[in-house]
C-alpha cells in the first residue's frame, strides 16, 4: 500500500489540496493507501519553526512514497523577511530524492490532454553552483547550459513511457521533441538522442523548434499526446498550454525519481503547478482542479492505484466540462462557483465514475459541518498550551477567555487564534512559563507587568488585582505593561459584571488602524469593554473596537472568500476597498470608527488615541508602531502590548440593587422601542452574544473549514489530536 505525506505549504496551497485531501483520507479509511500529515513547510514552516524544511517533515517525506504538496512560495500570513525564499523547502526535497524529472498533465478539452515531460537536473536548470555565475556589482552574470546524452535519454524515454501508457501499450498519439538546434548545440545533442531512443523504441518522433512548438500551442493547432523538451523549454509550454485550457491551475506536476529511491520510500512529488497565489489566499476563489490534477498524476503513477488515478481523471474531466467553474473558467453570464464547491463536484463525480477497477466502489462522503462542544475545546486547548510549555493555571485562563468569546458568536477571537499564539509561544515572542509582576503602594492604584507572557494570565491577575482594590477602596485601577494579545476584552467585563461590580477593560494592539487624514497604520485597533451587571439577565457587555471593524473581521473574511464591505480599510496605496486581502494581515490599514471625515471618523480615530493613552502611556508602555502585532510579525520579538483594567464597586455610590434593577428597566425600554424596520428592532449591548451563548453551549461550537483544518493541523503536529475529540 503507497504512502502519502501531506504537504499543504503557502497561500492558497492548503484551500487547493482540502478536497484532494478529503478523497486521500477516506480512501485511506477503506485501506486503498495510507496518509501522513498535514507536515508544514515553506514560509509558513519558517515562521513556526525558523526552518523552510523542518525536520519532521523530512523524516515524515523520507517514510512516504509520494508527496502530495499544495505550493511552496510568498504567503500572506508571513512577511518576507521572515522567509526571504520559501521555494528553497522544493529545491530541497528535490535534490533530497535526486527528483530530476519533471512530468506535468495539461488538460485540453476537445484538443485532447498534453503531457510535458522534461529534465528538472541539468540544462537550464544547472546540475550544481559551477553552472551560475552571479553578477557582483552589476557585472557580468551567467548561467552553463549543460546536458548529457544520459539526461537527455532518461526525458525521452519517460515520454515515450508515458505515450504507450495512455494508449495502453501502443502509441496511440504523437510524440514531439522540442529543441533549439539551430542555434544550441545542446539542441543538436538534444535531437540526436530523441531520434536515437524513438528509434530503439519503436516510437514515431517528430521534432520542433520552441519557437515553432510555441507558435503551434497558442494558435491552436493539433495538440501532440506527449512533448519532451528540455527544462526551461517545458517549463514555458506546460504554461502556454494551460493558458489555452483556460487558466494556469490546470496543470498538474509531477517530480520524479527514475528508477527505485534515492532517500527513503520517496518516488516522487507532485504538486499543482501554479504558485502560491499570496493575494488570493483565504478567498476561497482558486481553482482546486490543478490539485486533483497533481493527485491524478501521483495515483497513476504506482501500479496499485493507477485504476483510481483514471477515476479521479475522469472525474476532474466531467466538472471540467460541466461545471461548476471557479472565475478563471466560467462562461459569461454564470456566477463562479469556490473552490471547495469546485471540489465538492469532483468527489461527487468520482463517486459515480469508475473506469477500469477501482477494487470496488469507494464511498465519497462530503465534508460535514463541524460542531465540537465548548468543554471540549476548553480541555483540548488548556492540553495544547501545557504542551507547548504554558503552565496549566495559565493555560486554563486563555482557555477561559477563548471559549468565552467562541461561545459569545466573536469567532474573530475565539480559538481560531490558538496556532497564533503557539507560533508565538515557539518563536520566542511570548514566554511560556512565569508570573507576572505586581507593582502597587497598597492603594487604589496598581502596575502589573506582564513579564512577556500570554495576555491571558496576565490580564487575569490584574482583573484579580483591581476586584480586590475595589471591594477595598470602592475602585481598583490597573495598569498593565509587557503583555501581549489578550483575547476579547468583553470576557473579563463579563466575569467582573457577575460578581455585581462594574468593570472597564481597554488594551493597545499592533499598529494596522490609519489615523483620520493619511494612510499610514499607527494605531492598533485598540478595544474598549464596559461590563455592568443586570437585574434578572445577564450582565450588560458592551464591547467595541475604536476602529471601523475589529481585525479579526478581516481574518474571517479571508477565511470564507468573501469581500469587506467599503470603509472598513485602504489599500497600501490608500485606497479605500472590499478585498480584505489588499488590507490584511500587514498589507494596507484599517479605518477608525467612522470611516472618513463625513462620518465623523475623527472621532474613532480620538478613541483610539484615548486607550494608546489609559494603556500604553499610562503603563510606561511601547506606542504605536512600537507594538507587536498579532497576526503578523517581521521578526520574533515580544509584542509590548499593555492593558488597562477597572473595577468600581457600585454599592459605594447608593444601593447596588437599585442600580441593577435601573439597568434593566433601561434595557427593557430599549428593546421595546418601535424599529423602523420590523425586521431589525433595537437590540442592546451583549443582547445578540447572550442568546448565542445559549444556543451553542447546546448545539456546539461551530467552525469553519479552513479554522477546522488549521487546529487539526496543529493538534497532529503536537501530538495532541483534536480529530479523537470531534469531528462533526
């Protein structure tokens, strides 16, 4: 039985393979293969690990016979600094298992499919550094193109494999060999070999410039079964020919070892071949088909599953023809469909196409809803922190908070930022383990310095700090410095309300908020809580960020594919738009509260100046643009983030009963006020957060695929499995 090691990689990467991993997983479950992974890699492995090809990955590569990867390149979640040349991870793996063939399956509708077979070691590519010269001071650069008859010989008889192979042992298609011999003298070399090995094979071969096989691509002509040309030559068709298929996604690649292993179990990889796509990751708007593609090719490639490569073929061709179509490939007139629809269509059609013998029918299931209960995820992620050094008292408190705001509808806050804070926690930029530091004369007042740990803790003390004062002094001021990301500011207010006092949170964040009048981010968007206890219902909650939409709204954007609606950011040339990905993470900046002058915007952008005040100031704080971000960082260094918490003890300013029940005879007035529109009555501060609260502590958590993915990923990758947990 082959193995598969999961690579999803950069960008668009993982949304590209999520339905071909789908299809490898449940055939491993009725024992047709076996899969491993998802291993990181890349420039998102880079900023985890500090490593393009970490170690698992390559021990878990060298116990595979295949390697399925999505793509290797820029990723939006990863500045460049980070990860200056992500491609190197491809590079490696192949020189690791000498991959020095390169096999790409372009399909062509009416015209028939193309496949390109060329050299990937040797000729344009170079077989070492001697073969690049590099310019020094704007000199003189250059590059050897060198190649031997061996390379050459092993390209064409690939080819001619592969010929007899889709015509089940005849050829039944036309074999080209492209070169340029009138002017290369490995051109000459090249023809030379083609013309000898056709030859011995007993395999029709005609030959062609590049200038002509080019020419003849584009304008139509009659497409050859099978072209093999050297490196760069193929490297240019393949993708001239997926322009006249209609879209670079469809063309799948396949990296190949001839002959038995050089490393380990691993024959090969295969891969899309497009890139990364950075500006459409998250958008769910890419093309999976090159992905199916890249799996149709790794299926075929080993005689025990070569039947399902045909099927998934066959079904990859019928949604080619059928639909639906991402944008790329929908006709006029017809809405694109996702790529997770895209990929829903190709493993329904596999589900009712099997040519050949597929060793029985294979049952594609779709992808469910997932659904996991609160007390779960609270154990699951208080075990993931603990694993990664948090101490369990500190992990139970982001657990707190985390589920406070998944349980309260603010998904934006929820544990789909858990892996944030772990690649954090493993680069260095929040502490693991130790307590934070409180400074106080005994007072009212008190300083707590976070010590660089996890916001949550650290927020729970000062909240612990500033009840205690409060009972005491009637008010507890507290002031916090050297913490970082704190979760949803409503979660400490809400825990303060219950206990009947009023509680007042605020905390800087990382700069991505543009003041009114330029484009330039300096603030964070720098929340605002106030919790205030209620008579008969929960407490009141109100829970604002200072600019135009909290960041994490952007995040979910991405996530879903969707747009943002205009006024929530500018471009980096400041612009305003509705592609989240031009603004987030690190791209453009976020509006304040307002949106522009017109809309009072000056005013959102005061609110943000006010909390860098009661926090970072007040705290003796990093400002600004001195604050880590979050989400996005150019290097490892401790976010600086600094709260402010404040608790008043009601029952010092009157009867605190009467108070409560003021609260909710003022609520109740609100609500009751008649709307403008039926369908939209006046609602209060936490009204919506409460009911949902409600609603899934009885149905369960919900999460969508790509947040799903990402902490399934993470849980594998720590030994610590959230699929044993719940599934759907």
């Amino acid at each position: 039985m082959i193995r598969v090691a999961l690579l999803p990689g950069d960008g668009v990467g993982a949304e590209v393979l999520e339905g071909p991993t789908r299809l490898l997983r449940q055939l491993a479950e009725q024992g047709l293969v076996e899969v491993t992974g998802p291993w990181p890699v890349g420039a998102r492995a880079a900023a985890v690990t500090g490593e393009v090809l970490p170690e698992e990955t390559l021990a878990a590569c060298d116990d595979a016979d295949a390697i399925l990867l999505g793509a290797v390149g820029e990723d939006p979640g990863v500045p460049p600094e980070v990860c200056p040349r992500p491609e190197v991870a491809l590079h490696r793996l192949r020189a690791r298992y000498d991959l020095r063939l390169s096999v790409r399956d372009i399909p062509l509708g009416e015209d028939g499919d193309l496949t390109v077979v060329r050299n990937l070691i040797g000729g344009s590519y170079g077989t070492g550094p001697a073969d690049r010269t590099y310019s020094a001071g704007g000199g003189e650069a250059a590059d050897v193109l060198r190649l031997t008859p061996e390379r050459v010989a092993e390209v064409v008889e690939l080819g001619i494999d592969r010929l007899l192979q889709q015509g089940g042992g005849t050829a039944a298609g036309r074999l080209v060999s492209v070169d340029k011999a009138n002017l290369y003298a490995t051109g000459r070399l090249w023809r030379q070999v083609a013309t000898d090995v056709a030859g011995r094979r007993g395999v029709p071969v005609e030959h062609r410039y590049v200038d002509r096989a080019a020419f003849e691509l584009g304008s139509g002509a009659e497409v050859p079964a099978v072209i093999v040309t050297e490196g760069l030559l193929g490297d240019i068709l393949s993708d001239l020919a997926a322009g006249r298929a209609g879209s670079p996604a469809l063309c799948g690649s396949a990296s190949i070892h001839p002959g038995p292993p050089a490393q380990g179990r691993c024959q090969g990889l295969f891969e899309p071949a497009h890139g990364s796509a950075p500006r459409r990751a998250g958008l769910r708007q890419v093309d999976p088909l090159g992905g199916f593609l890249a799996l149709v090719a790794l299926l075929q490639h080993f005689d025990a599953t070569r039947a399902l490569g045909d099927r998934l073929r066959a079904a990859t061709h019928t949604v080619l023809r059928q639909g639906p179509w991402t944008y790329d490939l929908a006709p006029a007139g017809v809405a694109p469909a996702s790529t997770f629809e895209v990929a829903d269509a190709v493993l329904a059609a596999f589900g009712s196409t099997a040519p050949g013998d597929a060793r029985g029918p294979v049952e594609v299931r779709p992808e469910p809803d997932v659904r996991v209960p609160a007390e779960v995820l609270a154990s699951w992620t208080t075990d993931v922190l603990e694993s990664v050094g948090v101490r369990p008292a500190h992990a139970r408190d982001v657990a707190h908070v985390l589920g406070y705001a998944d349980l309260s509808g603010i998904d934006s806050h929820g544990i789909a930022r858990l892996p944030a804070y772990v690649t954090m926690i493993g680069n260095g930029a929040i502490a693991a383990d130790g307590d934070p530091v409180v400074h106080s004369d005994g007072g009212a007042v008190a300083l707590v310095d976070g010590q660089g740990l996890l916001g949550h803790p650290v927020t729970t003390v000062a909240l612990e700090e500033a009840v205690e004062r409060a009972r005491r002094y009637g008010v507890g001021w507290v002031n916090v410095r050297r913490s970082s990301h704190h979760g949803a500011s409503g979660s400490y207010v809400h825990d303060v309300a219950t206990q009947g006092l009023v509680g007042l949170v605020a905390t800087n964040t990382g700069p991505i908020v543009a003041p009114t009048g330029t484009g330039r981010p300096y603030f964070g968007t720098n929340p605002l809580a106030l919790g205030v206890p209620v008579a008969g219902e929960e407490p009141m909650v109100f829970d604002m960020a200072t600019s135009a939409v909290a960041g994490g709204k952007f995040e979910i954007a991405l996530r879903q594919g969707l747009p943002v609606p205009l006024g929530w950011g500018l471009t980096a040339e400041g612009e305003p738009t509705t592609d989240p990905a031009a603004v987030f993470p690190g791209k453009g900046a976020l509006l304040p509260l307002g949106s522009d002058r017109e809309r009072s915007s000056h005013k959102g952008y005061g609110l943000g100046l006010l909390v860098e005040v009661l926090t970072g100031v007040l705290a003796g704080g990093p400002l600004g643009p001195e604050v880590g971000n979050l989400t996005f960082r150019s290097e490892p260094r401790p976010p600086g983030t600094s709260h402010l918490v404040v608790v008043l003890d009601p029952a010092r300013l009157g009867d605190a009963a009467h108070m409560r029940g003021e609260m909710h005879r003022m609520l109740a007035e609100l609500r009751g006020l008649l709307p403008v529109d039926e369908e939209l009555p006046v609602r209060t501060p936490g009204q919506r957060a409460a009911a949902e609260r409600a609603r899934r502590r009885a149905d369960g958590v919900p999460l969508d695929r790509e947040t799903h993915a990402a902490l399934v990923s993470l849980g594998d990758r720590l030994g610590r499995p959230l699929g044993a947990a719940a599934r759907g």
